[in-house]
C-alpha cells in the first residue's frame, strides 16, 4: 500500500505499482497500456489530471480469487454473474467421474486336464473248456480248446497340459474433462459479449450488468463450473 499519510515519492508508487526509470506520473493513468494501476479505482482515466494524492493509501489491484460451483448428476445450478468492471470472467466447465476401467491384460498359465477315451487290444491265451451235450436225456461232457486270440477293449486316458489365457484388469480410475469454455469480458475492456458450447447450458442477459448462467448435469459424475477472473490483455 502506498503511505496514508505524509508525502509521497515516485519510489512509493513504484515499489507499489510496480514500473521502471525513469519514471512518470503519466504511466499510471488506471487506463493506460501499462496497466501499472489497472483497476485500482482512487486512480483516474486517461484525459483527467492526475496527482500524487490519488495514489494515497491505494494497493495495486489484485486478481479476484476463482469461485467454483458443483453440482451432482441430473442436478440444475443457476449462477448469478455480475459483468465486472476490470476483469475477464472464464467460466470452465468441467466434470469429473469415476469408472471402473480396464488398466491392462496380464498373460497367465492354467494347468488343463484332458480325458480322452482310448481302443486298446490285449491277446488273451488259448484255454480248454468244457461243453455238454444232451444224449438221450444224458449230459455228455466235451472238452474242447479255444485258440488264443485278440480283444479290444477301451481305457479312458487323462492328460495335463499348460494353457496360457489373458486375464483382463479393470481398477477405478478418476478423470476430468473440460465440457465448454464462455468468457465474459470486462466492461471497461470492450462491448460485452460471451462465446460458449451451446450444448452446455444458457446464458440469459437479466439487465444490470447481471447474467445467469444455468446448467443441467446429465453425466454420470459431478459438474464443476469454475469462474476464473484475469486481467484483459
């Protein structure tokens, strides 16, 4: 803050203002292209007389702070927006949300196991046997030889084996996206006017230098409007 009382120098308004040597009173016109005193309002426009009284108690003016507004899903937030004087009004929209994405694919092994039904033969030896036979009402026994021979038969047959398979990996992962971007520009800067996403939401002129901005969140996450003030070029 330049002193409130007593005399003051071009070096307290410097060191305040900021500017370099040499120096002059006419640098810090609150209009001027030096923008030294920029919005500081004790400080007159170019075309009026100037002093260093008008420098008396004055601080360089500072950027206002962002203000932010939130709303959850399928919410509707009205802001009220004042054309400021000095400072450029961005007003970012952004959403932020949550979703269970998938990270990577890792490679894995199994162990498979496999049953398969086999034909085997095995030789089955040659061997006697006995048969009867009816005579007259009398059972004869015969011995009697089989050759040796051939017999099929099936096994069922279990393999194992290592199978590789891709596993997919999903993880909750926050992201955030800029939807639209409307600036409002400052009065003292030039005619006022506003360029957005239509798709966005609305912005209705309610006189007075007053704006509404309204917006609907239909995403799956939390809107975030952020005003951001900064000083025109």
């Amino acid at each position: 803050m330049v002193l409130s009382t007593g005399s003051i120098s071009f070096n307290d308004i410097q060191n305040e203002m900021g500017g370099s040597n040499p120096i002059s009173l006419n640098e810090y016109f609150r209009d001027n292209s030096s923008k030294y005193a920029y919005a500081v309002t004790a400080v007159p426009k170019t075309g009026n007389s100037i002093s260093m009284s008008h420098f008396r108690g004055a601080s360089k003016a500072s950027v206002p702070a962002e203000t932010t507004y939130s709303a959850g899903k399928d919410a509707t937030k009205e802001i009220n927006i004042y054309t400021d004087t000095y400072w450029t009004q961005t007003i970012k929209i952004n959403i932020k949300w949550t979703s269970n994405d998938k990270i990577r694919t890792d490679t894995k092994t199994r162990t498979v196991s496999t049953t398969t039904t086999e034909n085997r033969t095995r030789r089955i030896a040659g061997y006697t046997y006995t048969e009867y036979f009816n005579a007259g009402g009398i059972l004869v026994p015969v011995l009697k030889w089989r050759d040796a021979y051939d017999e099929t038969y099936q096994v069922q047959v279990t393999t194992t084996s290592d199978q590789t398979y891709y596993e997919d990996v999903y993880a909750d992962v926050n992201h955030e996206a800029l939807l639209s971007t409307s600036i409002i520009y400052a009065n003292n800067y030039a005619q006022f006017s506003v360029t957005k996403n239509v798709n966005e939401g609305t912005i209705e002129y309610l006189g007075s230098n007053r704006h509404r901005y309204t917006y609907t969140n239909t995403r799956s996450g939390e809107y975030f409007v952020n005003i951001v003030y900064s000083q025109p070029p």
